[in-house]
C-alpha cells in the first residue's frame, strides 16, 4: 500500500490493518526478529485520529511508519539490538529528533524495529532476538544493520520505516530488499540524538516501497532543488561482483550515466584503496567511546562477534588513528575533486544478492564495505534504487551526491520512473 491508500484508511481500519500485516506476513520467529515492539491496535487508531484531525494537510497525515531502535520514542524503552541498554540509559521523555520531525509531518509510530546488535554490522544476524530474513526468500538476510526496518518495508506492513546508515546500514538492505533508501548526512539534527556507533559517519535515513513514496518523503525533508541542466555522472565498479550483480548494474547505471573515463576511474580506484582500513579502525575507536563507560560490566551480554569488533577500538595505537585520519582526509580531498567536474557518482550499492548464513563471511563483509565505505568518510548523501536479477533476488545503485538538496535526486528518480 502506498502513502494514499494508507491516509485513505479509516484510523481503526489503519491500526487493525498493521497488526493484521505482522501476523500475517512475518512468522512467529520473525516477528521476534524484526519487530521490537508493535504499538496496540487501540492506541494506534487514537494517534490516527489525532493525526489526521490535527494535520489534514501533512503530506504524510496518517501514514504509519516503523522507528529502528537506535531513535529515541517518548516512554518508550531503546535497546538498540540488545539486552541491557534500558538499564545503563534513561527512558527517553521526548522524541527524538527525526520522530519529532515524521510526527510534525502528519506520520504515525506503529512501533520499534530491531538491528545488528548496537549497529555494528551488516547482515542482520542478532543472537538475542534471531536473524532478520528477507520476507519474501526465507533463508537469506534483509543485511543489516536495519534489518527490521527493511523488512517491515519489504513485507509490505508499512509505507516506510525510519533507519540509519553508517557504512550501508540503508543502503544494503534496500539493495537485498529491492527498497528505495536514502541516506542523509552524519552530524545533521536527525542523527544528532540517536544512539551513536561512529558519529563521524553515522546517518539518518529512510526506505520505501516505490519512487513515489520515496519522492514524497524527499520533497518533505530533503526539498532537492531543480535544474535545467542535464547533471552530469559516471559509473564506477569497485570490489569484485558476482557475475550477474556486475552484469545488472551496469545495465542498470547506463541508464543514468556513462561508464566513469579511464582517469577518473584510476584516481577514484586509487584513491579509494584505503577506505576500508580507515573505515574499520575509524569505527571501532568511536565506537568503544560510546560503550566504555560499561562495556567490560556488560561483556557477557554483547553478542561475542559484536564485541570483539568494539574492543579492537580498545587497543588501537595512535599511530593507527592518525594514519584512519588521514586516509580520511585525503578520500575528502578527492570526493571534493571529483565534484568539480562531476554532479554525481554511481556505484553499485552490494557485490552479492541477499545473502544466506553461509555466506557471512569476513571476506563478503569486506566486499560489500569496499562498495560502501567510501561514501560513507566522505560524508556524502546517498540515494539507493534496487537492480532487479534474473533469479528474482535483487541489488542496487548509489547514487551518490554532495548535498541532500542535489537536483541529482530528482533528476535520478525521474530518469528510472520513465525507463
């Protein structure tokens, strides 16, 4: 259902609908594993109502929307995908940022979505509340780390859902989902009071079902600005794809723009080599600044590989950190070149489809992160659109720009709705 058809619901219809949906689309495991907490059907249709009287015009006047659990919801508890946050943090008093600003435009909460533990990873496994799946190929993950947002997208139970995207925590799961995303850019008021991982990369963001919704959710809180040029981009293969990933998104981005020339693609590879370090050791300091405080009390408590990924930020020398910083700075210089000449950058958003358990390897992590990472030091605004494969699975596309308002995201969207 899109946007309309949800603000054409009655409010008891609209809540008794979303409850309906979880019980019907997900499995018992997978509610667990997807849904942090659903709201009750009574008070859902009170905020209904309430929505629709107080802001009939809103753009998003009635529409339901899931919140991942890293934002903050009045009176409601925040684990961020594990067991014990509630008890080292306060229940929130106020929304958050981002929620205030879905609230103002007319949205509905329906509820929290569950994550990779603490976000810091990109397959959606959680051992506390289980593994987040693709609703539609049961076996294979939604990717992570908002996991449960995707798949409360993905399985049609709500329009959109709120998430974040530190590494491609957006743009992953749209790309294994077939979901539009869109990330935002780090230190922004959306992000600003969310439970961090690394705040130098962390964003906020959102998926949608369709292009119309997505336009909608841009036009509200993005406003991308027109143009009368033609934006000018190129296409760029990083990491090693599978075969049929690099063979659709190269179709799929010669729709968008040409294949990058053989200097920039040099200086963009090139430059780029480094990213995945500095973005590893990046992540982990921040993170252990954001868990220190209890993180050897609660050791037992984290999912084991979670932690051993957040104490490397423990023991990491400064000669590390100084070299993530400058790898950064240097990938910024370069992304500040590249917007020079270019409007924008494509880039696959995933090397692989949605992946199965025996996939979660090391090596595909570091493959997908290859794709993502740079995006990500640089800080950048990313639009994702999914790439249909022959097998029924899907990929992606990052569109990536420098500014949320780039004309680039209109432009984009148009450009694929017509082709």
């Amino acid at each position: 259902m899109t946007f309309r058809e949800w603000q054409e619901l009655t409010p008891e219809n609209a809540a008794r609908e979303i409850h309906a949906r979880v019980h019907s689309r997900l499995s018992p495991p997978q509610q667990r594993a997807a849904i942090a907490l659903l709201r009750p059907e009574r008070e859902l249709a009170e905020d209904f109502a309430a929505s629709k009287a107080a802001t009939p015009a809103a753009p998003l006047a009635g529409v339901p929307y899931f919140v991942k659990d890293l934002f903050d919801v009045a009176g409601l508890p925040m684990f961020a995908g594990s067991t014990f946050l509630p008890e080292v943090r306060r229940l929130p008093e106020k929304n958050g940022a981002a929620v205030a600003a879905l609230n103002a435009a007319g949205a509905v909460v329906a509820g929290k979505t569950h994550l990779h533990e603490f976000a810091y990873g990109i397959t959606g496994q959680n051992p506390h509340y289980g593994d987040c799946e693709h609703p539609r190929f049961p076996g294979r993950t939604t990717g992570g780390s908002s996991s449960g947002s995707a798949a409360a997208v993905a399985a049609g139970i709500v329009p959109f859902a709120l998430g974040t995207d530190t590494g491609g925590s957006i743009r992953v799961p749209a790309a294994f989902c077939g979901l539009y995303g869109f990330r935002l850019r780090p230190v922004d008021s959306w992000i600003c009071d969310a439970f961090p991982l690394a705040p130098t990369f962390d964003t906020a963001g959102w998926f949608t079902a369709n292009i119309g919704d997505m336009r909608t959710m841009l036009d509200v809180f993005a406003a991308p600005r027109t143009s009368e040029r033609e934006p000018r981009g190129c296409y760029l293969e990083l990491a090693d794809l599978n075969a049929d990933v690099a063979a659709a998104c190269r179709a799929a981005a010669a729709r968008l723009a040409p294949v990058a020339p053989d200097s920039t693609s040099e200086d963009l590879v090139h430059g780029f080599s480094g990213a995945l370090e500095a973005y590893h050791t990046t992540v982990a300091f921040e993170a252990w600044q954001a868990h220190q405080a209890w993180a050897d009390r609660y050791r037992d408590r984290y999912d084991p590989v979670v932690w051993q990924r957040l104490i490397r930020g423990r023991s990491l020398s400064t000669w590390e950190i100084d070299a993530a910083t400058a790898t950064r700075a240097a990938i910024r210089v370069l992304w500040t070149n590249f917007f020079a000449e270019y409007d924008f950058l494509v880039l696959p958003a995933a090397p692989v489809p949605a992946l199965t358990p025996s996939e979660f390897s090391l090596e595909n992590r570091n493959r997908i992160l290859t794709l993502t990472a740079p995006a990500s030091i640089g800080g950048l605004p990313v639009l994702t659109i999914p790439v249909p494969l022959p097998n029924g699975l899907s990929t992606g596309l990052q569109i990536i720009v420098n500014d949320p308002q780039s004309p680039v995201v209109s432009w984009a969207l148009d450009r694929w709705s017509t082709m």
